[in-house]
C-alpha cells in the first residue's frame, strides 16, 4: 500500500470530502497541522504518482479525490501490525491492548459483541482469513 503517515493526513482530508481543489486540501490539513502549502502540494502529488488520488480538471481548476479507500488502507496496516508484532495472530493483540490500555465496559461490550458474530458466522459456515 505504501502511505506515509503524512500522505495519510492528506488522504484523510479527501475521504472526508471530495472532490476538493488544492487550495480546499491546504486549507483543511493546515486546520490540524502547520504545514506549509508547498509540503501539501508535495504531498498530494505523491499521492498521484502512486496512484492512491485522482485529478480531474474543470474549468481552470483541479479536482482530486481519493482512488484507495480507507478500508483497504485500514486492512493492509492492520495485517501488516499482527505480522510484525504479533505473528499473525489477533489474541496475542488483543492481550497487549488489554494489558496496556485500560479497555471501558463500553468497548469490552464492542469486542464481545464481534466475538459473537464472528462465532455465528463460523457456525453458519462463512469463512474469515
């Protein structure tokens, strides 16, 4: 998948809204950061190159959007999270959070909840990678 963190920021910025010119971009990023506008405009054009936006002219101005989704980008640094720290494997992950993080009843509810769909659905004889 290959995204910076920075580049992260600004993809962000478009999975929230898009279409946006360059100027939407700068002004949304710099609401979080403080950036200057050419690392932005650097920014976006890495992300052009490796093909994660697209830029569509209209009239004299540009409009960029996301092309990656932010499942897919949630999906290839989560696999790549279990694999590098934990073999692959998510109770060794869900240990640690435990251990380190003191997890509300509200997510324990959460985590409990997606346990029991994930057991239904294994039941019912779908198949989870």
């Amino acid at each position: 998948m290959n995204i910076s963190e920075s580049e992260l920021t600004v993809i962000t910025t478009l999975w929230q809204q898009s279409p946006m010119t360059i100027g939407q971009i700068i002004e949304r990023v710099q609401q979080h950061t403080d950036w200057h506008d050419n690392t932005i405009k650097t920014l976006v054009s890495r992300l052009l190159k490796k093909n994660h936006i697209s830029r569509v002219k209209d009239g004299r101005q540009f409009f960029y959007s996301p092309i990656t989704q932010q499942n897919e980008v949630a999906e290839v640094e989560s696999k790549q999270l279990l694999n590098r720290f934990f073999k692959g494997k998510v109770s060794p992950l869900l240990a640690h959070f435990a251990e380190n993080k003191k997890i509300s009843q509200q997510e324990l509810n959460e985590i409990e909840s997606i346990i029991q769909e994930l057991k239904n659905n294994i039941a019912n004889g779908d198949k989870n990678d």
